[in-house]
C-alpha cells in the first residue's frame, strides 16, 4: 500500500513538472510571436517611411526638371522676359537648394543683362522749371523698379515739355447784398422795426499751371523702349474768403452779421510749379512700377 502511494505521488509530481514546463514553452512561444510581430511592424514602417521618402524625392525631381524646363524656354530678348527668366532660376534654387551651386552663375550672368538704374533728361523747359533743375528743388524722384544714379545709368528716362501755361493770380470779387430785420424801443417807448442792410463781399484768387509731356524710358544696355506715354500736367488752384460790409446807419444786433472770414491766397509761382514738376515724376513713376522688378 505504502509503495503504491509512492508510485502516485512520483506520478503527479512528473505530472505538474510537465504541466510547467509546457506552460513556461507557451508563455515562451507566445512572447517571441509577440516580439516578432512588433519587429515585423517595425520593419513595415520603416519600408513604408523609405518608400514615402523615395517617392517625395522622385515627386520632387520631377518637379525640379520641369521648373528647369521652363526656365530655360523663357527667351531674353526684353527687359521683361530676362526679370521673368531671372526669377524663374531663383524660384528653382528656392524650391530645391540642391540646384543652387549648378545655377549661380546662370543668375549672376541674367543678372549683369537686367537694368537696374536710371536717371533723366528734361527738354523743353522754360525759364521756372529750368531753375528747379538747376537747383535740385525737387523732391526723391525714386521708383520701385530702379534706383536713381548719375553713373552710367542703365537706363534714360527721356522727357520732353510742351504747351507750357502759367496762369498767374487773378482775383474777383462777387458782391451779394443782404439784409435782416430787427426791432428796438426808441426814447418814446415805441417798437420799431429796423431793416439792417449789410454787403457780402467773397473774394476768390485762382492760379494755374499746365502743360504737356512726352516722355519714354530706353535701356541704354539694349536700345529697347520699356515704356512711353504721353499726359497733360494740370496744376490748378483756387482759394476764397468772405468779408461783410453794413450800410445801415442803425443797428442793434450786429452779432447777426457772421464775423470776417479769414484771407487766403494760392501758392507763390516757383511753389506752383514745384508742385506740378513733382506731380510729372509721380505719374511716369506709376507708370514704371507696373514694370516687372528684381529689388
């Protein structure tokens, strides 16, 4: 009986020491099915991130010979197509600075072909604006587009004036008469209606200047005309003030009457036409910021 139930003791004991060993077996399994299926994700997106990269580099290069392309279809034949050219290389560079070393120079080359600076000649003038030209007196004459330069300007903006107008002070004088009624006491205690006779005098001074324009920027690298036109210049003034005139010998209530205006005159004949010579330069300069720019 005893070696009986020695046998069966033996016999369970192997039996839970296999039970734990097949347990600790799957607890085992399962831990490296787990660490493989991580490492097999892990390998998945590292293959899909190096695919994504390898497709944004393709999309990329892809994009970059076209931008090469159509840059180099843009001829250099006037000023606007060499910024547009010029502009075309620097948006490569920009989109992909890989390129940057390959086309420098190509951009250094379009560079020294694009006008950059200017300045003017004026004929035609007459004695007034020939004097503000002698003396500078005038106000920045700068555009958008070029800087202002006596040395070997790239480009010449050529002026040319005409039908020349000063029209110098002339004042008039429109006289209106008025008139209110009031009533006083006189010394015997009666009620008298007094009518109160007054003049209003406006006094208007008006001043003027026009005059005509032709005027055309040339690139002196190329003899091209980058813009022409031709405007009228009016300058024109006018200034008035009102002072009032009683002609009653009776009155009680002055304070009916408005006060005298303030006397205003219009620009001297040298402010009139400094006003107009810089009204001409901000015209042509409108005009030459609708061109194309590297600044």
């Amino acid at each position: 009986m005893k070696k009986t139930l020695l046998i069966l003791l033996t016999l369970l004991l192997l039996s839970c020491v296999n039970l734990n060993d097949s347990i600790t077996h799957s607890v085992r399994n399962e831990n490296n099915k787990s660490s493989n299926t991580k490492s097999n994700i892990l390998t998945t997106q590292k293959d899909n991130d190096n695919k994504k990269k390898s497709n944004s580099s393709n999309v990329k290069i892809a994009k970059t010979q076209n931008l090469i392309k159509e840059a180099e279809a843009i001829p250099e034949d006037t000023y606007a197509n060499r910024v547009k050219k010029y502009k075309a290389y620097k948006a490569i560079i920009t989109y992909n600075p890989s390129y940057k070393s390959k086309f420098n120079s190509k951009i250094s080359e379009l560079s020294s072909k694009i006008e950059k600076t200017y300045n003017f000649n004026i004929n035609g003038v007459d004695l007034v604006f020939q004097d503000l030209l002698n003396n500078n007196s005038y106000n920045n004459t700068e555009n958008k587009v070029f800087t202002y330069s006596n040395n070997n300007p790239d480009v010449t903006l050529q002026i040319e004036m005409s039908s020349i107008n000063y029209n110098k002070p002339v004042v008039n004088v429109k006289t209106v008469p008025k008139e209110y009624s009031e009533e006083y006491i006189n010394n015997e205690g009666n009620k008298i209606l007094n009518i109160v006779k007054y003049y209003e005098n406006e006094t208007t001074e008006t001043a003027g200047l026009t005059f005509v324009i032709d005027y055309k920027l040339v690139s002196n690298l190329t003899g091209e005309v980058l813009i022409s036109d031709r405007k009228s210049i009016e300058k024109n003034y006018k200034e008035s003030w009102k002072t009032y005139y009683i002609s009653s010998f009776r009155i009680d209530k002055k304070k009916q009457i408005p006060s005298d205006e303030t006397e205003k005159h219009v620009p001297t004949k040298e402010e009139i036409y400094q006003a107009a010579f810089q009204e001409m330069f901000d015209i042509i300069n409108k005009d030459i910021n609708t061109l194309p720019s590297i600044k």
